[in-house]
C-alpha cells in the first residue's frame, strides 16, 4: 500500500511537531533557575538579621554602642540564630561585637562579613556571577564585595559567631556576671579553608 503525497506530509509534520515537543522538553530543566537558597542568599540574610539585632538592641540603649559585655542574655542568643547562618555551614561569619552602631548617617565601614565568596547572587538564567563576600555595612545596609575588597579588610576587631555558639553550648545560662571576653580572630583568613560551618 502506497501513501498519498498529502499523507507523507502529515506523517513527516507529526515527526517534527514530536521531536520539537521532545526537544522542549528535554531542554526545560536547562531554562529554570537553579535554586538559591545558599550561599550569599544566605549570607545577606545573615547580615541583615545582624543589623536587625544591633537595631533591636539601640532600641533600648539610645546614643550608646554596642558591647557585647554588655548585652542580656536575649540578645546573645539572637546573635547565635541569625537567618541563612545554619545554610553556610562551610563559611565563617566575622563581626565586630565590640562598639559598634548601626547609623545610617554615619561611616559605610564593614561590621560584618561573610569569609566565603559564592557566585550565587545576583541570581542569572545561564552563567553565574562573580565570587563575592556578603558584607554588612555600620550604615545598615548589606551588600557583596570582592575577594580583592576582602582581602584589603583589617579583620583584627572581628569576632567569629561560630565561637559564640561554641560559648552558648558550654554555657546554655549564659555567663554568670556577663563579662567574660570572647573570643576574637586576629587572622580569621588564614583557615577559610578548613572551616568548622
């Protein structure tokens, strides 16, 4: 049995229509967005609860800076907790606890910062971004900066959360006459690497 000219052509239509649709189909997952919840996601969120806690904290102390010394038991355990922490667990976050204030008028100096770059933000279709470190800004603004901008930063004031969970573990009533000193990296880039997150 032969076919018609008007048959062949609606066989090698359906043939293209399927292989387009196949085609599609296979190239969709290539088309979303990956997902983005890590990295500087994470890290900015960090940041910003950061802030959000030195502005709890100010609520309740006006004109003075922030001491870590000083703060309450509550405000210690927020310190520990802060938003997309528990998601970069590779990564160190590095923050002045120790006279600092969150004053958007004032000096844009970093107060806290993210000691892992990730490509993740701005988020893009295809590619992916340059390396950059999640930052917080004595503005309250957050921000990315480079890992050049990283590694220019005097990290020396700077103190790594993750030792105050450490503290908080030994500790769970926190310290008996909240004056204890904590602890404060003076060369916290030198073990990026082999990180404890």
């Amino acid at each position: 049995m032969t076919m018609s000219r008007s048959q062949r052509r609606f066989l090698i239509a359906a043939a293209l229509i399927v292989s387009v649709a196949l085609c599609a189909l296979a190239l969709l997952p290539l088309l979303a967005l990956p997902s983005n919840c890590g990295g500087n996601t994470a890290a900015l969120a960090a940041c910003k609860g950061y802030i959000a806690v030195l502005r709890f904290w100010a609520a309740d102390h006006e004109g003075q800076r922030f001491r870590y010394d000083q703060a309450d038991e509550e405000i210690r355990r927020q310190l520990t907790l802060l938003p997309g922490a528990s998601s970069i667990r590779s990564a160190r976050l590095l923050a002045r606890l120790q006279d600092v204030r969150v004053d958007s008028a004032g000096e844009k100096r970093v107060i806290m910062v993210c000691d892992r770059a990730y490509e993740n933000v701005p988020q893009r279709r295809f590619g992916r971004s340059p390396m950059a470190h999640a930052v917080a800004y004595a503005t309250g603004e957050t921000g990315l900066i480079s890992p050049e901008e990283y590694a220019r930063l005097d990290l020396s004031g700077f103190t790594d959360l993750e030792g105050l969970i450490e503290k908080r573990k030994v500790e769970p009533d926190g310290p008996a006459n909240g004056s204890q000193p904590i602890r404060s990296e003076t060369n916290p880039t030198s073990s990026a690497a082999g990180s404890r997150r």
